[in-house]
C-alpha cells in the first residue's frame, strides 16, 4: 500500500509532528512499507489458530498498593517552570 504525501500530512498533524518535505517522504516511504508487510500478514491462514492475548505463561506481577505520605507540594513545584495558585501551568494543546 502506498500512502501520499496529503495522508502523511494528515497524521503528522494528528500527532502534532512538524516534519521538512524531506521528513515527509521517508516517513511515507516507511509507513507504507509498514502497511505493505500488514497486507502480507492478512493473507497468512489462521483459521485453525485460537484468539490469544499471551502466547506465553508471563503473568504481570505488580506489587500490593501501600498508602504512603505525598511529597510536599512545594517540593514537587520546585522545578516547575511555570506554577500559579499551587498547580503546574501547561500550554493549551487544543486549538479554539
């Protein structure tokens, strides 16, 4: 499958990439290779294949949650580089 140039466009502005005209065609160029190995795994038969979510008997071992104290507030903000009324200040990311 081969992408354009518009569609590469389209998800460097969904994911809020600036990219050179050159950065845009290797980046079209990889995700339609990407796209191009996907097609050749449609066609593999997994008919027979059971739905798996793990193919191995790996389990997530997490620790038991401990209520501890909190860092001061203070000392989170310290390094903040912008702070008003006790909370971090971050650009808006959404355009109105």
């Amino acid at each position: 499958m081969s992408l354009t140039i518009n569609e590469v466009e389209h998800v460097a502005h969904l994911a809020r990439l600036r990219l050179s005209p050159e950065e845009l065609e290797q980046l079209r160029t990889e995700l339609s290779r990407i796209l191009g190995y996907i097609d050749i795994l449609k066609e593999v038969d997994v008919t027979d294949v059971a739905p798996t979510a793990q193919v191995t008997d790996a389990l997530n071992v997490m620790r038991a949650d401990e209520v501890r104290p909190s860092l001061p507030r203070e000392d989170v903000l310290a390094n903040a580089p912008d702070q008003r009324d006790g909370m971090f200040r971050v650009k808006a990311i959404f355009e109105e």
